[in-house]
C-alpha cells in the first residue's frame, strides 16, 4: 500500500489482478461505502499517528535523549525498536494534533481514533 501509494481495497485488487485471482465483489450501498471509506481513513490516520512518533523517536532531540537513551538502558537494540514500531510522545497535549491538523488530518477523525479527546473545554487533548 505505501509503496504503490494505494488504498488498502486498491491494493488487494492489484495483486488479485497481478497474480491470476478473481474476487467476486457485491454491490455496495452508499453506507457500506461511506463505512469503508471511513475505516481506510482511520486506518490511514493511524498509521500517520505511527510515523509521526517514531519520527519523535529517533530525529527529534528530546525523542532521542529521553526516549532513546530509556530503551537503549532496557535494552532494546534498533533491530527491536524498528520491528516493534516504538515511537516517543513529546511533552505536551497538543504537539501531535497540531502536526495531523497542519497535514491535512480530520478532526472528528481523530477523535474517533481515540488519539485526542475533547475537553471539556472544548480543547483537546491528546491520549497516549
């Protein structure tokens, strides 16, 4: 999907194209597309969720002094660290709401996600 910079639906398509598999595919009604459509989107914005503190984690400077140098004292060697996907949330509520709404991200989608929650405020704030 990242690398052909496809939907998770375009992708299976593809290689059921590619290598001779035939998918049988009812019509949808315009609520399981919407349904779909959505669940794409929250999988998308996770997986931005994903890169972004991974990114925290090893370029941003309190990423790597803090949280780096905590799994590196627990011992946990790059190969496990890639291979568990671990990331750092920097200190404060707002820094990756801020960073998914600049790019672009859905409130309500995040939201939804369970990323951020809403204060009573009306702020939000991020859970981690």
């Amino acid at each position: 999907m990242e690398h052909e910079k496809m939907s998770y639906s375009e992708s299976l398509r593809y290689l059921a194209k590619k290598y001779g598999v035939e998918i049988k595919e009812d019509k949808q009604s315009d609520e399981s597309k919407a349904a779909l459509s959505e669940r794409e989107g929250l999988y998308i914005l996770m997986n931005f969720a994903k890169d972004y503190y991974q990114t925290q984690l090893l370029t941003n400077e309190e990423g790597m002094s803090i949280g780096l140098s905590y799994f590196r004292e627990r011992g946990f060697n790059d190969r496990t660290i890639n291979k568990f996907e671990l990331g750092y949330a920097l200190n404060g509520w707002e820094n990756f709401s801020e960073e998914a709404i600049a790019k672009g991200y859905n409130k309500e989608l995040l939201e939804k996600t369970g990323l951020i929650v809403k204060k009573e405020e009306g702020t939000e704030k991020e859970l981690l």
